[in-house]
C-alpha cells in the first residue's frame, strides 16, 4: 500500500509540473555547421533542476548521481551516462560565457569520467553501460544505449578540440560503431537489418524506440561529422555521416507512425507487456518540437518541417485532456500508479 501511494504521489507531482510548466525545454542554438563545437543544439543550464529532476547530488569530481525512477524495486543512486554527458555540455555552455579554469576543468573531469568509464571491446568498439534496471522493457541487467553513445560523442569531442588529446578522438571514433550493430548482435540500433535503422535510447530484447532517444542520438552523430572531416579521418567521416543521413531517413519514415492524429506517442514499443498506446507527456511533445525545429535547421527536409508544424497545433486544452486519459491507462498497465 505504501509503495503504491509512493507511484501516485510521484506520478501526480510529475503530472502537476508537466501541465503547469509553460516554458519550451531548452533554447535551440543557430551554431549548426561550424567544425568548432561550441554550443551544443540546445543551451543547458547547470541547474538541475532545470536540467534533470533525477541529478541527485555530486561525487567529488562533480560528476552527477541520479536517483532511481520510480518503479525501480531497489532504488539507489547511480552513475547515468545520459544526464552526465547533459550536464557536462552544461558546463561546457558555462565556460563558453566565461572562459574559467574552474569550468574548463571541471568539464575535462567529466570527459574523463567518459574515458574511464568506457567499455571496450574488440567486435563492438566502445560504449557507455548503464546500471540501473528499467523494469518497463524487462531490462534487469546493465543496459547499451545510443543516446549514452550520443551524449559521450558530444562530450569528448570537444574535450578534445578543447585539449588537443588525441586518445579522446580515437575513442570517439570506437563509440560510432555501435551504431553499426543491430541490438540483436549486441548494437544499439533496432530494425537495421530492415532498411530503418531506428537508434535506441534503451537496448532491451526488443526493441523500445522511443522518438525523443533517436533523435538525441543523431545530435551526437552529427557532432562527428561537423568536428571530424575528411582531411582528419576520410573513413569516419563517412561513416558518421552515413549514420545520419540513414537515422534521418527513418525518422521521416517512422514519423507518421508516431503521430496520434491529436498527440504523439512516446514509442513504439510493441512487447507483450507494453501499452499498445504510450503518449508521450506535455513536456515530451515541445522536446520533440524543439528537436525538430533543430533537425529542420540541419537538413532543410520539408518532411521534418510538415510534421513539426502539425503537432504544434496539438498542444491545446482538449488534446491534452484526451491524451491524459489514454496515458492513465498506459501508467496502470505499467504499474506506475
């Protein structure tokens, strides 16, 4: 009993913030093309609590915690490759004002914590594990994630522009081939032997793709392609710029999919278990509307433009209302309330 009271008050004060919160996610960058990485596409505040609820508290290295999620049975705090290399361009942003050795340090701890923290390995190349459990897609043990790929490319990329260490830009260059990998071969990318390649933000037996997660994970891709050219590295090069271009092509083809005719849904997650519909939250739907402001900014493709322009007409009263009674029912098939 007390356990279930635990969900509903969480789920009710995340409800509380989701509706009232009027603000946009975070400001979007024109910075899109430059080799130089400064900004990253959207402006990150060190404030967690504008950045991410779950940062709990530091080690002595000011690499963040996070809490657990709710439905996590054990919940303690953990190391999550996501919100550090978040918070890390967070600090990055906050050296760019003011040009400190206090920040410029502190960012290069938090590029180290990538280094130090990697896997490695001779088939799959290098990436970032993840450990705590995400009970809604069955994932128990330590999980991959192309988001995680993501958010360590942003990182070390310009930790090396910034320090010249070239042993950060030849781990990046291991941290693209994941992508290269199907989920089933120990990848983090479902459906590619399909022809849409789908970067998965959590590798689970099947696959999750939840929309947000793709397209975070192109971001970082894209980093790549801007910061390393031919005249560095000819074959990396294309490779990232392959794996955009192909993550680009099946976001389009995959859009419509997600499209609730008067809401998005988070995923589309087909496992036994799962909702068959998971809306995404009111907070979700201008993340994605921002992201594809960004992925417009980028390719010019009038297919991202449409679809943006539809789903900001979504977000009024009787959507949102509409939206949150299907998600009732999501939540409670999931066991969250």
């Amino acid at each position: 009993m007390l356990d279930k009271m635990r969900k509903i008050f969480f789920m009710v004060k995340k409800l509380k913030t989701d509706v009232f919160n009027k603000q946009q996610p975070y400001p979007n960058t024109k910075n899109l093309s430059s080799q130089q990485l400064d900004e990253y596409y959207f402006v990150f505040e060190e404030s967690p609590a504008k950045l991410n609820k779950l940062i709990s508290t530091f080690d002595e290295n000011g690499i963040p915690l996070n809490s657990a999620y709710i439905d996590v049975k054990e919940p303690k705090l953990h190391y999550y490759p996501i919100s550090i290399g978040q918070y890390g361009l967070a600090v990055f942003h906050s050296w760019l004002k003011d040009k400190s050795t206090g920040k410029k340090a502190h960012f290069l701890r938090i590029a180290d914590w990538f280094y130090e923290n990697r896997t490695e390995d001779e088939r799959l190349g290098v990436y970032w594990l993840t450990a705590v459990p995400k009970p809604e897609y069955r994932i128990e043990k330590s999980w991959k994630s192309a988001f995680s790929q993501s958010r360590g490319l942003s990182v070390l990329l310009r930790a090396w522009q910034l320090s010249g260490d070239d042993k950060l830009l030849e781990l990046c260059k291991k941290a693209l081939i994941p992508f290269t990998f199907d989920i089933a071969d120990g990848g983090v990318t479902a459906n590619l032997k399909d022809g849409h390649p789908f970067y998965e933000e959590y590798v689970a037996a099947e696959p999750t793709m939840v929309l947000d997660g793709h397209i975070f994970s192109l971001f970082g891709i894209y980093d790549f392609v801007r910061a390393v050219p031919p005249t560095v590295d000819k074959n990396y090069h294309e490779l990232a710029k392959k794996l955009f271009n192909d993550g680009i092509e099946s976001l389009i083809y995959r859009l419509p999919q997600f499209d609730m005719g008067y809401w998005l849904r988070f995923n589309l997650c087909q496992m036994e278990h799962y909702p068959a519909i998971d809306p995404c939250t009111i907070g979700y739907l201008r993340l994605v509307i921002n992201q594809l402001e960004v992925l417009y900014d980028i390719t010019k493709n009038e297919e991202l433009k449409k679809f943006k322009n539809r789903i900001v007409t979504y977000n009024r009263i009787g959507n949102i209302l509409r939206m949150y009674l299907v998600k009732y029912k999501a939540l409670k098939k999931l066991s969250r309330i």
